[in-house]
C-alpha cells in the first residue's frame, strides 16, 4: 500500500533552500489534502488544535522494500533544530572515520631540568571536543610521572585552531547565552564550555582561559606548581610561535610550531564513541566542535563554521545525491532558525547509513533507543514506543522534529521523518503529537 498525501500548492509554495520561510511564517499544511488519502489516526493527530497554522512535512519508508507509507510535503525544506546533527556527524564520519582521535598538544618554552621548568607551559587547541576533566586529569598525572614539578612561567592558552564568531549564525542570544547550551565555541574548551553553579551548568564567558584554569587546577592536586597566572599569548609571542595554518587530519606532535617543544598530547576518545553523545545527548558544543574541525582537516586551519558546512555539502552531494542547493546549513548543531534540510533528505540519509559499512554502524548507535536512552520526552518512555524507535529529535522555538527508525506491530522497520515548523504551543506538547503519529504508523503499518 503506498499513501501519498497531495496539498494543494495555491496554499503551499515549496520553499528553496535559500529562500525558505522561518518557523514564524510558516502556514497550515493540512487544509486542502483530500481527507481520504490520510490514514484515519494520522488525520487525528494533525487536526489537534496545538498544529494550528503549523507547517508540516512527513515521510516514511519501509525498508528494505523501499516502499512509500507516508509522504506529505516531503520535499519541502523545514528548520530542522538539532536533526542537523545527523548531517554533522555523518560527514564526519565520512570524512575521518569512527577511529579518528584528536590530538591536543602540551608543549614548552624555557629550559626543563630537574623537575623545574623556566620558562612557559603552552596548550595548543586543536579542536578535540570533549577535553573533560577526567581527561585533564590523566594529562597531569603524566606530566606530573616525568619528574616535573614547578613552571616558574604562565600557563598559555592558544585557541587560534578556530576562528569567527564563538556563536553559530543565527543563534537566539539574549538570556540564553548563559545556558550551557548555548556554550561559546572555541578551539580549547574544558567540561564543553560549562561550569556548574547554585542552578546547575552554566556557560563559561571565556573557555579557553576556564580550560587553563581547569588543567592548572589538576596539575596542582597532581603535585605539578604553575608560579604564574593562565593568560592567552603576548603579540609579541604570537609573532614567535606559528598561528596553525595546515590542513589535514593530525593534530598533535607534528603540529607544534618549532619554536615550540613538545611534552605530551592530549587525546580525545575515538569519532564513533563521540558521535553517540552528540546525538543521543545532542551535545550542541560538541556538534560546532566537529563541524569547524572538518573544516580545518579539509581546508586548512583556521576552522570555520563556512568550512565545515562545505564538507558536509560535499558528503551529502558526492554520497546521497543531494544538491547542495537544495538544503541550508548555518551551524552544526540545529541551534540556528536558519537551517533547512527535508523530510525526504533526513531519510535519504538515515537510508543510506543503514546500507553504508563506514558510516551507518557509528551513525546508527549513535540514535536514542526510546525511553531507554538519551533524553526522551516523556511519551516516549512508555509503550507501545519504548523500544521500538531509534531516533534523533531536534527542539527550538516553534520547531519540533523527529527522525529516525521504528518497529511496527507487523514486524516492519520503517524510516521516517516528522518535521513541525512555525507552531505556537508547547514543545511538549508537540512531542504528544510526535508520540501519536509514531505510534499511528506502529499500529498500521
């Protein structure tokens, strides 16, 4: 059986991507499709009174047969919120592999003899996104094993790996700027950019001086004394030291400018466990790490925000097909309005991870096993969903998202793609309705 739902294009006009409306001036979807064409509980669900002059898009496919089950407005470009994290971290995935670690050099200036360091300990940012402080913690229990135990100098901090503004384009600002996930981006960040406070984690306003602080502190209850104060490089030590410049996968040793020696490099954990907390976490700090990385691996350092959407337009276009005309992307994570993928273009990707030997098993994992992992809004913690989906859901203001795998009561496996734009209520409300029409396509299909 094959649903394809028909709007009338007098209320409709498909967006470019380029062009696309904002979740703010969407308009209703649903009015003109002729009411028989719409399976009878998915007609339910979107004349709830809480999809009032949203813009809607669905589609869903079974697999393997490829079979079409759902298709409403599946071409139309939507803000995906953090779904576009599956494009990040699949192009990344592409483009590194899930064995690729990053590499955060520790270097000297100054003369190290008997434990004592004259002269300045320097950390070269490179991107890694997740120096937490378990992993600064074995860094200076290393330094700390060669016999070193004071730096009469200063801790420096180069984040000159990225550049740009530390915000993605078309972020939402204002009070949000002090949540943790609205973190400032940059080349050196300790703990993802965030501290704990009274109200819980908060944003750091300068993380990679937070990040020195935080390695300084370790290095302190390691037994390792820093006489002088975290600070970021002198212009006069900047014309001393190299700016990163070099494009390519390697981020350590041989990275170091020569003016530079080498003590040790910090190393994050491999691509493919990564991608598992940006996704079933959505981690939005880690997401704009990785995209402003490919960007450095690829064209060169510094890394952009630019850079790294051009990789992801290359993977989607050299391994999907998809035009790079035919979507929008302004950051990495989904937090930005500006975005735009498809229904039809999130399960052409999900499609083509679950046939692709490098990409798909990290991509795959990577998905919220419902209620059992990840954040799950609260229906979907309770059957008949918990279990039967693996997705990736995205939440901004006005937008509601979800994409991914479910297991019907027929024993199929159907991909699929729900995307809300442009409505009003709550967003818990709209993960009702998520809930409802998963759990339509459980039932009948």
């Amino acid at each position: 059986m094959r649903l394809r739902i028909t709007l009338s294009l007098a209320l409709l006009a498909v967006p470019t991507a380029v062009g696309a409306q904002t979740p703010s001036e969407s308009t209703a979807v649903v009015g003109a499709a002729p009411v028989a064409d719409i399976p009878a509980a998915v007609r339910a669900v979107l004349g709830h009174p809480t999809l009032n002059d949203a813009s809607i898009g669905m589609y869903a496919v079974s697999l393997p047969d490829g079979e079409v089950l759902l298709d409403s407005n599946a071409d139309q470009t939507f803000a995906p919120a953090s779904v576009t994290k599956l494009f990040t971290t699949a192009a990344a995935l592409w483009k590194l592999g899930g064995h690729h670690v990053w590499q955060t050099p520790v270097a000297y200036r100054g003369t190290l003899r008997d434990g004592r360091l004259d002269g300045d300990l320097w950390v070269l940012g490179r991107g890694a996104p997740d120096l937490v402080e378990e992993r600064l913690w074995v860094a200076a229990q290393w330094i700390a094993e060669q016999g070193l135990t004071t730096i009469t100098g200063d801790l420096i901090v180069d984040d000159r790996y990225f550049s740009g503004p530390v915000y993605g384009a078309g972020w939402p600002g204002g009070r949000q700027v002090t949540e943790a996930y609205h973190a400032r981006v940059t080349a050196l960040m300790a703990n993802y950019a965030a501290e704990r406070g009274d109200d819980g984690w908060n944003a750091v306003e300068d993380p990679p001086l937070h990040f020195g602080g935080r390695l300084a502190a370790v290095l302190e209850l390691a037994g390792v004394r820093i006489e002088g104060p975290v600070r970021r490089p002198l212009p006069e030590e900047l014309e001393q030291v190299a700016a990163p410049d070099f494009s390519g996968s390697d981020t350590g040793r041989r990275t170091v400018p020569a003016s530079l020696t080498h003590l040790y490099d910090i190393g994050s954990e491999p691509l493919g466990r990564l991608v598992m907390d940006v996704n079933k976490f959505s981690n939005n700090v880690m997401a704009e790490s990785l995209l402003r990385a490919l960007g450095a691996i690829e064209y060169g350092a510094p890394g952009t925000d630019a850079k790294g959407a051009a990789v992801v337009a290359e993977f989607l276009e050299d391994e999907l097909g998809i035009p790079a005309e035919s979507f929008a992307q302004s950051d990495g994570s989904g937090l930005s309005a500006q975005n735009r993928f498809s229904p039809a273009q999130v399960v052409r990707l999900l499609s083509y991870a679950e046939n692709d030997f490098h990409v798909g098993p990290e991509l795959l994992a990577s998905l919220k096993h419902s209620g059992l992992d990840g954040w799950n809004p609260a229906p979907f913690r309770y059957a008949p969903l918990r279990g039967e989906l693996r997705v990736k859901s995205g939440h901004i203001r006005g937008v509601n998202t979800l994409g991914g795998f479910l297991h019907t009561s027929s024993d199929r496996v159907v991909v699929f793609a729900f995307m809300v734009n442009g409505h009003r209520a709550q967003q818990w409300e709209i993960d009702q309705r998520m809930a409802e029409l998963t759990s339509a396509l459980i039932r009948d299909f």
